[in-house]
C-alpha cells in the first residue's frame, strides 16, 4: 500500500494464503468482499484461525482480541465515508 509496493506476500505468508484461499488474488477478492459487507464503519481483519489464515468482518472498533478470535494480521479500516 505504497508506491512501487504491493505484489504478493513474502514466501510464507503467501503459501498460507494460497492455501487457505486458493490465490492471492482470491484473499484480496475475500477481504474485498468483507470490508464491503461491514455496514457504515469497522474492520475486515486477516486473523489466525486454527493457526491457517482466514477473514474476519467486525463492526464499529471492534478486534479479533476483543471477539475471542486468534491474533490478528492485517487489518482494514472501513469508515462510512470512504465510499
């Protein structure tokens, strides 16, 4: 998220994604797909489910830590005036 950035993740990072989603592409469709499901503001979160990689939509200030869900990764920040 920076100019001349972006690309797909590091070697382990990205076999985890690949496993859990199928593609890179397709994690960003998931986390795509989440971030717009959240109404007016919240997050979509990469958290670790199980130790495997998975996605997580939580409203308003909300966290993985704060829903009993596992460590969180990556976290995006949907705020109603964004779109």
């Amino acid at each position: 998220m920076k100019k001349g950035g972006g690309g797909t993740p590091p070697a382990d990072l990205g076999k985890a994604l690949d496993a859990a989603f199928t593609s890179f592409a397709a994690f960003k469709d998931a986390l795509t797909r989440s971030a717009m499901g959240v109404f007016r503001l919240g997050w979509a979160w990469l958290v670790l489910d199980a130790g495997k990689p998975a996605i997580l939509g939580l409203p308003n200030q909300d966290s993985p830590s704060h829903a009993g869900e596992g460590p969180a990764t990556v976290g995006l920040d949907v705020w109603e005036h964004a779109y």
